[in-house]
C-alpha cells in the first residue's frame, strides 16, 4: 500500500541533535523536530539558554535534553555523543547549526571594521574553529553511532555568503565611516559546504545522508536601514521570517528526502538568483 505523502515527514522514534541549539534559528528547529515526533538533544555552549530552550519544549510535552557542548573540543562533542546515546539509545539526526557570524562594525575582539586588509588573526581563528572545526568534530563524533545504526541523516547549515561574495554596499551607513562584512563567515560556510559534498560521498552505501541548508538573512534585531537594503536584494522584497526554515529543515531530515544527497537546500528569497 502507497505511504502517505504527510507520514514521510514523521520523526517517530529518532533523535535529533542540533548543536547551536539555543540560537535564533536552532531554536525554531528544535520545536520543529519536536512537533514531528522527534527527541531532541539541544547541545549549546550556553548551558543556561540550551535549558530554556527544552523547558519550552517540555511545555508541549516533547522529549528533550540539554547537554552543555564546546563543538571546538574533541572531548567535548565525544561527551555529548556519549549522553545523546545514554539517554535515547540512537543518534539519527545532526543538524550543526552552531556557529559564530561576525557582525560588520565590531568583532569579540574589539571594534573593527570589517577591512580585509587588518582583519584580526585572531577573529578569523575564532570563526573558523566554530564554524567549520566545529561541525567537522561534530560530524565525526555523529558518525560512529550512525554507521553501527546504518542509518542516520546531516544536515550543515550553510548561507548565500558560502555561495556569493557579500553585497558590501549593504553595509555602508550613509554619512557614516566604511564598513565590511567580515572574510571569516563567507570563508567558513564555503568550507561547510565542501564538507558537505564530502562527506556525503565518503558515507555512500553506508545509509548515512549529508545535505545542505543554505538560509539568507533572517529578520532578527537588525538596524531598520540595513533591513531596507538587504530587502531591496532579495526578489520576494524582504528577509526572512525565523520560522521559513522549518518546512526545508524537516524535508532534510525525513524520509521525504530519502533520494537527496550531497545537495544543498537554497532558501533565500532569490537573493542568489540574480
């Protein structure tokens, strides 16, 4: 008998893990994942947020943890991994949504502005070591499991700066001294996206699948003026919602993308389309 279209979207029985699970977007998949069956680990660096986090989840009756995670540590992810099995017994998703987006303007390391030609060694290291050590420890540490399972799904969150240069136009403040969006971003997601073409190519045969999701800008606190330009980029006219990442994230993690591979899921308003 033909499954229905809605039950490949089911997550019944299978445990999520989303590093950055406390972040703008990991927290929209977090209820996502949950509301389709799935347990979630939440695994953030801030122990505090990632608590918050399944305590809302735990309001709808989801199954959730927190686990206290410094993707840029071995010992750390391994420890993670360790507690995912533990406490569910399978560990069937990765989502590596953790990540360090340096803002234009300023840096952890003191104002900056973004300029290639000074950009701080150690804001660079800094990202880097997040965003693309950080799902690399976090993919190997996944695998073990999924490859004694034969199954399992990894889905790299990527952005249109993994694919595009950044529009530096849309960081310039009239009246106000230059400004750049940072090398370190755009670097680090075209790497996860090399890792993910990778990966998915190593784990063939092995029931293990590696996609992509490439967001644009989301709407969060963001100065209107520069909401405005980045909105007059895009061919729908504006950023995204935080939840209009959902409906993807899930088609990546469920059987409804069973035959998709080493793809990379491009939801960005057409900002890339031009």
């Amino acid at each position: 008998m033909r499954e229905k279209a809605s039950a490949r979207f089911g997550l019944d029985d299978r445990t999520a893990v989303i590093t950055g699970g406390a972040g703008l977007l990991g927290r929209e998949f977090a209820r996502t994942l949950a509301e389709a069956g799935a347990k979630v680990a939440i695994a953030e660096r801030n122990p505090a947020a990632a608590a918050e986090v399944v305590a809302s989840l735990a309001q709808s009756g989801a199954v959730a943890v927190a686990i206290e995670t410094d993707v840029t540590r071995r010992e750390s992810v391994s420890a993670m991994t360790d507690r995912v099995l533990r406490e569910f017994g399978t560990f069937d998703i990765l989502i590596n949504c953790a990540a360090i987006d340096p803002k234009f303007g300023a840096s952890r390391f003191g104002a900056n502005s973004g300029r290639f030609e000074d950009y701080p060694i150690e804001a660079w290291r800094g990202s880097l070591e997040v965003n693309l050590t950080g799902a690399f420890l976090a993919c190997q540490a996944a695998a073990r499991p999924m490859l004694a399972q034969a199954r399992g799904v990894i889905v790299n969150l990527c952005s249109t700066y993994g694919l595009v240069g950044p529009d530096q136009r849309i960081y310039q403040e009239p009246g106000a001294p230059e400004q750049f969006k940072p090398p370190d971003y755009s670097v680090a997601k075209a790497g996860l996206l090399g890792l993910t073409r990778y990966l998915a190519t190593y784990f063939a045969g092995k029931g293990i699948r590696v996609n992509a999701l490439t967001p644009g800008g989301v709407r969060a606190d963001q100065d209107p003026g520069f909401v405005q330009r980045y909105s007059s980029r895009t061919l729908l006219g504006r950023m995204a919602n935080r939840d209009e990442l959902n409906g993807a994230l899930l088609f990546l993690v469920s059987d409804a993308s069973s035959y998709m591979t080493g793809a990379n899921l491009v939801v960005d308003g057409g900002w890339t389309a031009w």
